[in-house]
C-alpha cells in the first residue's frame, strides 16, 4: 500500500522496473478494442458509443470472453470518426455508430471475422483496407510527435512509461549535463513550431546565460490560428510528452518554476493536463528531487480569456501575471527580461513535444529528416475542402501537393483546388501553381506565407480570395489589442478597403492602397499580430489579383461568393418546372408554366438567392 | 441558472475565490474566471471587493475584465450558443448559420435574449474542423449544421415558436 504523499519513482531504475512492469500488464491477452475520444470521434458521438461498447465488454466478461475496452488518444483521420480498433489483427472500423455495436460483437469478436461494411475503401480501388498501416492517410506520414497518438490512454501515465516515455527525462538527468542537452537541441536543428521557427537550441542557450538565478520555462498552448488544432491533440492526447519535453528544458536552461498556457477553448486539454501534472507528481516525475538527481521543477498551469494575441510572446506574458495581454517592444529580448523580469524560455506545445524524441534518439536521427533549414517533421490540420480532414504529422520537405492531394485526398465534389493557406491570420495564401513547394520554414516565408502553428486550409474554386483577405482582416480587428496605433488604425483601415472591394464598392487604386497600408503595418506594428497582418492581403493580391480586378472594375466575383456581385440564372435544361423559385422569389420576378421551364428576370432580381436555395434539381446556377 | 428571488452575495463570493488562490494579484485572470463559471458572470460588486482585497486599483481589474472576451459584466443567459467562425467554418457556410441564428432569436453576437434563455457568442476556432460548420450548445457539439436545421436545434433547449 503507497501513501499518496510518498512519491513512487526516486531513480531512474525505479522508472524502468516500472516500465517493465507497465509494459507487461498492457499486453493483451484477450481482444482488444480500442475506441478513439480525441476531440473530432468526441464531436461525433463516441461517448455515446463509448458506453455502448462498455456495456456490450461487460456482457462478453460475464460469460467468459476475455475482452477489454480502452480509450485512446486522436488517430489523426477525423473525417472517418468514430475509429475503433479491434486487436486482435488491428483492425479499423470507421465512423462506427452505436447501432453498429451487436455486429461488431457476434461477428469481429465472436466470431473472428471483420465487418467489411465498417472497414474504410481506398478511394481510388475501392478495395476494403483492414488496418491503419494499409490507409494511404497514414501510409505516407511520419511520426514523431504523434508516436504514441492512437496506442495510448491519454489519462494513463503508465501507459505512457511503458511505451518508453520519461526514458529521456532520465537519460537527460543521470547521462547528460545542461551544456550537453543545449548543444544536443542545437545540433538537431529544432526551429520553434509555433510559427516564427526561430532555433530552439539557440533560445535556450541566450536563456541559460541570462543574467539573474530566477528563470521560467513556458509552454504556449494558446493554439489561436483558425483551422489549427495540433497543440490541442498533443496537450490532450499524449500531455506527457509536453510536460517531459517542459522538465529536460527546465533542467538544461536551470529553471525551478514552468508555466502551461492552455487556451480557454480547449477545457478537456487543461483537464487532461492538469491530471498528467498530479500524476507527474505523484509517481516523482516532477516536484523537488526529480527521481533522486537533485533537480526540482514545477509546473502551473493558467488558463487563456480568449485573447488571440496572447499567442504573442509578450503578451502571454502579460497575461501571466494577471494583466491584459498587451505586448511589448521587444528591443529587450523575453530570454533576457521576461515573465515577471525575469529569464524566461517559452517554446510551443510542439516544439516541447519534440525535446524527448531528440534526447532518446540522439540529434543526428532527428536532423537526419527534414530539409536543410528545416529538421525534423511537422504537425500539421489538414481542414477546409479537403477529402480527408485530419491532423497529419510528415517529414520538412515533403511538397504541399503530396500532403493536400496524396494524403489528404484532394478537394471532393470534383471542385477544383484554387490556394492553400497556412500560417493563420499571420500567413498567407499559395496558389495551386505552386505546391510543389516543400515545406520548410524558409521556403513558406519566401512564397510570402509562413509556417504558422500549422494550420493548412484548403480553397477550392467557390473561395473569394478578396473575402479570404477580408475574412482575415475581420478576424484581426477584433483581435487587435489597440495598443499601437499602426495596427489599431491600420487593420482596421485595410478592413475598411476590403470590405468595401466586397460589396462592389472598390475603388480603382484600392489595390495599391492596401499594399500602402501593408507596408506601414509591416514595419510600425508593435507585436507579430500586426506585422503579419499584411501577409494575407499581399499574398492574395499577389497571386490573385484577377479577382480584386474583376471586383473592383466589373463589379464582378467569379467565385460567386460576395453577394450582389453575381446573378442567378435558371438553367433551362435543368429546369423541371416543379415552381418552387417561383413560389420562394421574395420579388416575384420569377416565370413559368407548370413543366416548364423557369426564367428569372434579371433587371429586377435583388440577387437574393432564395431560388439558389430551394431548387431540389440545382437548376439555378450563379453566373 | 441562481433563480432566486434574493441577491446572491457577489462579495462572499469574491472572497472565497481570492481565498482559494491567495492574494496574489498574478492570479487575478483565474479569479475572474472563476467568479465567471460559478456567478455567469463577472459582478461590479465582486470586481470592487477584488480591488480591496487585493489592493491593486479597481481600474486594472475592470481592464482585465473587459480585455477577455470569456468575462461579461452582465449575467449570460441559461443557455450558450458557441458558434465556431474559423476559417474552416467560414469557408462552409457559418455566415449562413450566424444569420439564421441571430435572426430567429432576434440578437445580435455576444447578446443574450429578453426572456435570458439563450447567450449567443461566436468564436474563433472550435478545433473541430472536421465537422464544419460546428455549433455547441452549452456543452454540447452539432457538426455540419446548415442554417435550415437552427430553429429545430434551438428549439430543444426550449426557444419559443417564430416570435
């Protein structure tokens, strides 16, 4: 019997019998199944299923069947939620549904065979495909981040330790000193995930020779860039990895206090987090005398308000320590005079999750993936008109056009893709033209976007680039925090232009207006919030300036996206004459016989849509 | 949702939470979000006795109160209406959802209806991508929503017929 207050683990060879022990007891003995809560299975319904499956585990035990039901992290493929995995053979059942429960039961676990109607088709063989391994999704990805994503119970520490995880803390404690994890950091080329991918090694070396004995290890979990949800995944599927990446840092920068900065729209990671940090705790993994090497380290956790500019450096600091979340000039750099004035290193979510993989598998193996500039992989949210939306994690270098089309499946409908945007608010859009393009830090920023958190949206041929802009220069006033007046005044400003461009109003010399205003935003702006906030204007009219053309000149949108500024035209053969427009038209402008084709009249037309809404047989068309 | 008749005392209230984190000013965000979850709101009262307690200036709490969109100074209504509007959801149609929202409950975003059943807050990214557009009420998701299907959902917590 353990009293809670002793701690579990005083040495690192306590924490490997321990994985031994893990290890063995997580073996399986008897069928698996293993049901996906991450947040996308969650948003469709696997709770729901999780009890259905609870209950039908529980039948099977009560008559003998030796049948366990765990529940696991994101498998990353959230457009097939909810995924179920049954061992034995591995097999992956998708968008499975409570009703789905007794089949599963008399024929897969039962019965040994698969359910071929729940197993996920190539879409281009339309072959049933049985586990994750043959999924083309998966098939082309490399992971290190999300090693154990999919295998592992986020709530369970021991499932973590038996996987290998805190192997690193131990070999960073007991085999290294900081200098050798710093030069080990420095020599695997990990650049900052968090988007502005400034060298990890270097910001802990600046940190560690900072003036002063009080320094502060953060992490930034404040994931604000629309579309993005990686860090969410880590910090609630494998929080672990966080918090050991957090303590080999604070121990080679010679920090005793960390800080986990969680986003408030992401409740569930904060609970996950807050119970790894407990059970951190409480097996001796964190706390004074991290397993018996004389190094003590802490971490808190604080919850985000909502601010997007509390992704900022300085501002998050600010939020810290209880005041808004303004930034700063940061002429004087945070690794020098940070949180509370103190040496503070802050690194994101990812960034932290990658420090163990290096320590374990050494600078050389990590460096060995990846591009010139840029080592390593990367997370990345696969979402907007895409087939398979998902998190997917793949090698620095691999081309755009491989992640969006290959793995990603392309756009569906058979829409054709226009741009892809990454890098948020703070990135920009490439056009399809251009996706050959590898990722890396340096070839993203060169294209005039940036690598962002990892957000990676894809647009199809019904996107307004100019409503793209817009939608982003929206986002950002209301974001703005107003402390300096470049990007309080600017924004909103080029919100203004973009707004009006919208709604046929534009103006000839709009366009250079906003390239005036981007390069007064570029160099007066505070804080990165405002400095970026060009990116999606120069990048879209850069490559899109067609379209903010036939916006402005002929009052014209050809993705037919901005009201007003296209008309709806029935299309005669389509036409079935059923009379619903003709019922629906607030303006009663539409005619026909019964049978026979609809016309609309134009010259009256508001162009409200309601005709393009209610046609059962897509008759309207917008031209 | 307090339906008493009598006033809750807002300044127990703030007590018990600068109790719970110490009077250290570092941890005001967290007070406020407390006092938030647990009052639905963050009370004027609560606000002056934090500034006593804590003895900083009652100007810097009410900043931080107003700088964070998750506080509002007036209480929410029993049900809240998170709507994604991130890129994703933009891109598939959330504008519609707003509309059709803000029409039949006749609020404008981050307003609460007269009769306080329903708060209306758009937010910028769910992370639930895959379900675009998505809409939660209270704690729970509705994926792919079109703004056809808005006045049944609403009506399941309650909202009255077409007013």
């Amino acid at each position: 019997m353990i009293v809670a207050t002793e701690r579990l683990l005083n040495s690192p060879a306590d924490l490997a019998r321990l994985r031994e022990e893990a290890a063995a007891r997580g073996k399986p003995t008897g069928t698996v199944m293993s049901l996906c809560r991450g947040g996308g299975c969650e948003v469709k319904g696997s709770g729901r299923l999780f009890a259905a499956l609870q209950g039908a585990a529980e039948e099977l035990r009560a008559g003998g069947k030796d049948v366990q039901l765990k529940r696991i992290g994101c498998h990353g493929f959230c457009e097939i939620g909810p995924i179920l995995v049954i061992h034995p053979g591995n097999i992956l059942y998708r968008n499975v549904q409570e009703a789905d429960v007794p089949e599963i039961v008399r024929e897969t676990i039962l019965g040994g065979r698969a359910v071929a109607r729940l197993l996920y088709a190539d879409p281009d063989t339309g072959k049933s495909l049985a586990t994750s391994q043959e999924i083309p999704f998966y098939r082309r990805q490399m992971r290190f981040v999300l090693r154990y994503n999919g295998f592992i119970d986020p709530t369970s520490i021991e499932d973590y330790i038996a996987m290998g995880g805190y192997a690193a803390l131990a070999k960073a404690l007991t085999e290294m000193t900081p200098e050798q994890i710093i030069r080990e950091v420095e020599l695997s080329g990990l650049r900052g995930r968090g988007g502005g991918g400034f060298p990890t090694g270097r910001k802990w070396r600046t940190c560690r020779e900072a003036h002063g004995d009080v320094r502060y290890v953060i992490c930034n979990g404040d994931e604000g860039d629309p579309g993005a949800f990686m860090d969410r995944s880590v910090m609630e599927d494998v929080p672990h990895s966080v918090i050991e990446g957090m303590i080999i840092g604070a121990f080679a920068i010679g920090s005793r206090q960390g800080f986990i900065y969680v986003r408030n729209e992401y409740p569930l990671a904060v609970v996950r987090l807050r119970q790894a940090i407990e059970d951190a705790r409480r097996y001796g993994l964190l706390g004074e005398d991290i397993l018996g090497s004389g190094f003590s380290f802490d971490i808190r956790i604080n919850r985000g308000g909502g601010a997007f500019v509390c992704g900022e450096s300085t501002a998050l600091m600010a939020s810290l320590e209880g005041k808004p979340g303004e930034p700063r000039a940061k002429y004087i750099h945070t690794v020098e005079v940070g949180l509370h004035g103190k040496p503070t290193t802050l690194n994101n979510v990812e960034t932290w999750a990658n420090v163990p993989y290096i320590i374990t598998n050494g600078a050389k193996a990590f460096a060995s993936v990846g591009t010139e500039g840029s080592k390593g992989t990367k997370v990345f949210s696969l979402v907007g008109k895409i087939a398979n939306t998902g998190l997917v994690e793949v090698p620095m270098g691999m081309s755009l056009r491989e992640i969006v089309c290959d793995i990603g499946g392309g756009v569906p409908g058979g829409r054709k893709l226009k741009a892809v945007q990454t890098g948020g608010p703070s990135g920009g859009c490439i056009p399809e033209s251009l996706l050959d393009t590898p990722v890396d830090f340096d070839a993203l920023t060169k294209l005039g976007s940036m690598m962002g958190s990892g957000g990676l949206i894809v647009m199809d041929e019904d996107t307004c680039m100019v409503g793209v802009a817009r939608y982003f220069l929206d986002f950002l006033v209301k974001e703005s925090c107003g402390k300096c007046t470049a990007c309080r005044e600017g924004v909103a400003q080029a919100l203004h232009v973009l707004t009006r461009i919208c709604a046929g109003k534009g103006q000839p010399g709009d366009v250079e207006l906003l390239l005036e205003l981007c390069d007064l935003l570029e160099v007066a702006a505070l804080c990165g919030l405002g400095n970026t906030a060009c990116n999606p204007i120069r990048s879209t009219i850069h490559y899109f300036r067609n379209e903010y053309d036939e916006h402005i000149l002929e009052r014209h949108c050809p993705a037919h996206e901005c009201r007003g500024l296209f008309k709806f035209q029935i299309i005669a053969e389509k036409c079935k004459g059923c009379g619903l427009c003709r019922k629906e038209c607030p303006e009663k402008i539409i005619t026909g016989e019964r049978k026979q084709a609809h016309v609309i009249e134009a010259v009256k037309c508001t162009r409200c849509g309601k005709c393009y809404e209610v046609c059962p047989f897509s008759a309207v068309a917008k031209v | 949702m307090p339906t008493k008749t009598a006033k809750p005392d807002y300044r127990a209230a703030a007590d018990a939470v600068v109790a719970r984190y110490g009077r250290d000013p570092d941890f005001l965000i967290s007070m406020l979000q407390d006092l938030q979850s647990e009052q639905e709101h963050v009370p004027p009262e609560a606000m002056k006795r934090l500034a006593e307690v804590l003895d900083v200036p009652l100007s810097r709490i009410y900043s931080v109160a107003t700088f964070y969109t998750t506080f509002s100074l007036t209480p929410r209504g029993k049900h809240l209406i998170t709507l994604c509007v991130g890129t994703v959801c933009y891109l598939k149609g959330a504008k519609a959802v707003a509309e059709a929202i803000q029409g039949r409950l006749k609020i404008e975003p981050g307003g609460t209806t007269e009769d306080r059943l329903f708060t209306f807050q758009p937010v910028n990214c769910l992370g639930a991508c895959a379900l675009a557009p998505v809409l939660m009420i209270d704690e729970k998701y509705y994926g792919k929503v079109t703004p056809a299907q808005v006045p049944e959902i609403l009506a399941e917590y309650g909202a009255k017929e077409k007013p």
